[in-house]
C-alpha cells in the first residue's frame, strides 16, 4: 500500500512501535492504518481500531474515546500497549 498523502506518527511504548499513518479530511480522519512490533490479541483489534477512527476527529480526546472504545468492547489484550499509546503516535502524525 502506498501511503502517499498520509501523515506519519511514530511512538514507542513498553510493547514495541507504534507507526501511525493518517489522511486527514479536514479535522476529520479519512483513513489510517498502522504497523510497527507490537502485539494485540485478538489480532483483528487492531483493524477494528482503524475502522473505529475512520471519520472521527483528529482530536486527542475523540481518539483516545475511541480506541479505549475497541480496548472494552474487544477485550483487547496488549502487552506494553495501551490506548494513550496509540493516541500519542496518531496525534504525531496529525500535528506532523
């Protein structure tokens, strides 16, 4: 995939990196997706992550609701990972 006109933001917790790509609509986000050496059982958490944040705010608070959102509603399972993680390498590429 290529990743041009998409926003990079990159973050390292205690369970690996967290490498955020977003393309922004606005203040809105309009897609994202990530890579990096971290884990998250079950393993589709981390694209229901992404799906979670498509169209919402490029907010610090927006993202954080929603990717503690899919943390609960999947059990998610992360060793050295939490929200605030993600939250900090999405809003690197949003501000970037």
């Amino acid at each position: 995939m290529s990743y041009e006109g998409y926003k990079q933001g990159i973050h390292k917790s205690k369970g690996g990196l967290i490498r955020s790509f977003v393309k922004l609509e606005g203040n809105q986000i309009e897609d994202i997706a990530f890579s990096g050496d971290f884990f998250l059982f079950p393993e589709t958490a981390i694209e229901q992550i992404a799906q979670s944040l498509k169209g919402a705010n490029a907010t610090s608070d927006s993202v954080l609701l929603a990717v503690r959102s899919v943390y609960e509603s999947e059990s998610v399972t992360a060793p050295g990972t939490a929200p605030e993680d993600f939250t900090t390498s999405i809003m690197q590429a949003v501000e970037s």
